[in-house]
C-alpha cells in the first residue's frame, strides 16, 4: 500500500458564519437509492469495486495500485473506476453490450454475407451511418478496413468484422484518457451539460468513486434553478458525508465562488460543481456557464481544471453537436457519456473522435454507483461490434 496519502480529516458539513447563507439539505434522494446501496456492497458485504487513485505520469498506462485511505495526493493521480471483480466486471460489460445491442445486431447482419465485395462494404456503410458514426467517421473505417483487408489479404469474413473492431478501437483510442486528479489542490471540476443528461448522478458517483479513495471532496449546488436540484445534490452529499456549498436563491457563479473558496481554506482536494441542464441553443444560459469559469478563475488563478460536459448516450449525432457548441462555448477537458444500458447506438462517439476528441473519461451504464466506469476504446468497440 502506498504512502503518499495523508490520514483523511473528519469531515463537517458547511454551517460556519462564514457560509451563514449556505443551507444544507437533508431530505433524501430516491432516485435509485436501493441500487446504490446494492452497489456499495457484495453479498459478504465488501466493496464490489475498487478506484484506483495512481500517482506519477498520468499518462502511465501501468496496472492500478489501489490506494484506500488517506487525503493528499502528492502527485497528479488518475482517477480509476473499474470493477476489479471479474463477475460483476463482466455484468457491467454485458450491460454496455446490451445497451449496445442494436448497433451489433444491425452491423452484425452485415458479416452474415460469405463474400468481402462492394456490396458488404455498402451495407457497412450505411450500418456505420445508422450508429449514428457519422459521414466522416465512417468514411475513414471504411477505408481503413479496404487498406487493411486488401493489404493482409484477408478472405474470411469473420476476419473482416475482427478488422473492423480493430479500426473501431484505433479511432477510439485517443478518447481514452483518465481524469487526473491532484495537480492542483483543489482540483476543480466543473460539470456541464443539457437537462437530464445525468450531472448530478455523475456527480453524486464520483463523489463516492473519490471520498472511497480517500480524497476529500466538496460539492457546489449550482444549479440554483431549482430546489429539486439542490436537494438531489444535498443528498448524495449526505449519503458520501462530504461539504456541499448550496444558497437559496443565489447566483450560480456566487455559488461557485464560494464553493471554490471554501474548499481552499478547508483544505479539500477536489470541489465538484453542479450546473443547471441548458441547451446550446439557450444564448444567455450558455453565457451564464462562461460566467461560472470566470468567477471561478477570481477564485482560484488556474481553476476549473476540468470542464465536463455530460452527454446522454441516447442523443444519436446530437451529442456531436453538444460537444462542439460546449466546448465553443467554455472549453471542455472531458466527457461523461451516460444511459448506455439504454437504446444508445454508440457510433456517436467514433463521430467525436474523428471531429472533436475530447476525452471520454467514464461511461455510464445504469443509475448505480458502480454503473459509472472508466473508458476503455478496445471494450467499447467489442461491446459496440463483436
Ligand atoms: N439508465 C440510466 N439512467 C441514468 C444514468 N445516469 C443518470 N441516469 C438517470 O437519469 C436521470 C437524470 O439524471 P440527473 O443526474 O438528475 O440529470 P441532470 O443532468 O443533473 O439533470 P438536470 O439537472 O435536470 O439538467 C436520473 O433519473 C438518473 O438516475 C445511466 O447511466 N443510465
Ligand atoms: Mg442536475
């Protein structure tokens, strides 16, 4: 076990004069309470998963060494949330997969054909655009599969489909990257995205993914537009037993600010804020974001250090869409793709990796703690493909 963990302090949550405003919510959150507390939990009653904080070059691919207790990274860690539980490993990926389904139904049909001519690479393609992969991404698979094909003179079909998977992961590997934690105490983490793609559950995951590791966590409600939003948060903060800056009726940058702040006099090492679902299309909501970062930066010169944008898997090319008007808009450093176990076609992200490769650093796949995990482009190609 590593060392470079400090003993984690007591945690309170903010009532102090300094915060006099700040209101903490106790009512509890329903939303899929049962399965997390299913998650939290095997039938011994021991951890189903582990996260993994690694220390050094974040960009070290190098098996995890879980770290357990303790605060204070003393290097950038890694953030890293895969089940090490073959089992339940395996349930999570057959929930990916089964989300997953139609895609490698529809693409699946195509290799059923005893020949590799132009009429197989017509119905890939119009598979590809039906996953929602996009003209460009699916342009360069297809290439890449007639170069690969010809070049190793492949004649089995099966072959061809185990190519493919192959080009898939390629294109989505650069998409692959952990979120790094630690660089900056506090790491700032700010979460973005339309209404309803899932940024407080992802919030309310990672809280827990992190406080498990040993890292002390504050959360910033917001999303003052509701009292349902501020509660929701409250809840999972008080379910993780960490800070939560919320003001009733306040400005969603003041918020911020103060989160920002307090959790620098508290010493915290990752402040997560909350923001209201907004459309891109919603010019003074998008404004309001740009408004956030920079009231956050008069807080703390180098913050937010990740600008997350949430994206519901089910929104076909409309997430390509998201990607781009938010990342326009605020600058994103990473994504949460969540609702995979849904209709989610997947091809989506192949079009985010050909024109706008923003990290992809978990994927959701239930409304459960442990649903939320790390990106892996190889698995997801499988799970999308094979
Ligand atoms: N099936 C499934 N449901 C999810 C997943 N992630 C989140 N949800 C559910 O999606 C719903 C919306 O999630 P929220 O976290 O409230 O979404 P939000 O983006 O904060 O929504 P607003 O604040 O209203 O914009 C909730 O019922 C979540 O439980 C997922 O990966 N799979
Ligand atoms: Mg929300």
């Amino acid at each position: 076990m590593f060392s470079f963990f400090k003993k984690k302090p007591s945690l309170t949550p903010i009532v102090d004069a300094q915060y006099a405003a700040a209101t903490l919510t106790t009512e509890p959150n329903t939303i899929g309470a049962a399965r997390e507390a299913d998650a939290r939990t095997g039938p011994g009653g021991a951890p189903t998963a582990e996260l993994g904080l690694l220390t050094g070059d974040v960009s070290d691919t190098s098996p995890a060494d879980t770290l357990t207790t303790g605060v204070v990274p003393e290097k950038p860690t890694r953030v890293e949330v895969v089940d090490k539980d073959p089992a339940s490993r395996g349930a999570w990926l057959d929930r990916l997969k089964g989300g997953l389904k139609k895609t490698g139904q529809h693409i699946g049909s195509v290799f059923v054909s005893a020949r590799i001519d132009d009429a197989l690479y017509e119905e890939l393609e119009s598979a590809l655009l039906m996953s929602d992969a996009g003209v460009k991404a699916t342009a360069h698979v297809l290439q890449a599969l007639k170069t690969k094909v010809k070049k190793e003179h492949i004649t089995d079909v099966q072959l061809v489909k185990a190519g493919l998977v192959e080009i898939f992961a390629d294109l989505l590997a650069p998409l692959e990257k952990p979120l790094a934690i630690g660089k900056h105490k506090p790491t700032v983490i700010m979460m973005t995205g339309v209404n309803g793609a899932g940024k407080t559950t992802s919030i309310g995951k990672l809280t827990r993914h992190l406080s498990d590791a040993g890292a002390s966590v504050l959360l910033a409600a917001g999303d003052t537009f509701r009292a349902a939003a501020r509660e929701q948060l409250s809840a999972w903060a008080e379910r993780n037993n960490v800070d939560i800056v919320s003001h009733n009726g306040a400005d969603p940058a003041a918020v911020s600010f103060d989160a920002v702040t307090a959790a620098i006099a508290r010493g915290k090492d990752v402040v997560l804020i909350d923001t209201a679902g907004r459309l891109p299309t919603q010019a003074h909501l998008m404004q309001e974001l740009q408004k956030i970062k920079r009231v956050i930066q008069k807080a703390s010169d180098t913050a937010p250090h990740e600008v997350l944008l949430v994206i519901d898997g089910n929104t076909g090319q409309n997430a390509l869409s998201q990607v781009k008007a938010f990342d326009d808009c605020i600058g994103l450093t990473g994504l949460i793709v969540t609702k995979l176990d849904g209709t989610a076609k997947g091809g989506v992200l192949a079009a985010i990796a050909m024109e706008r490769p923003i990290p992809v650093y978990f994927v959701g796949v239930g409304e459960s703690v442990l649903d939320l995990q790390n990106f892996k482009a190889h698995e997801f190609a499988q799970a999308m493909l094979a």
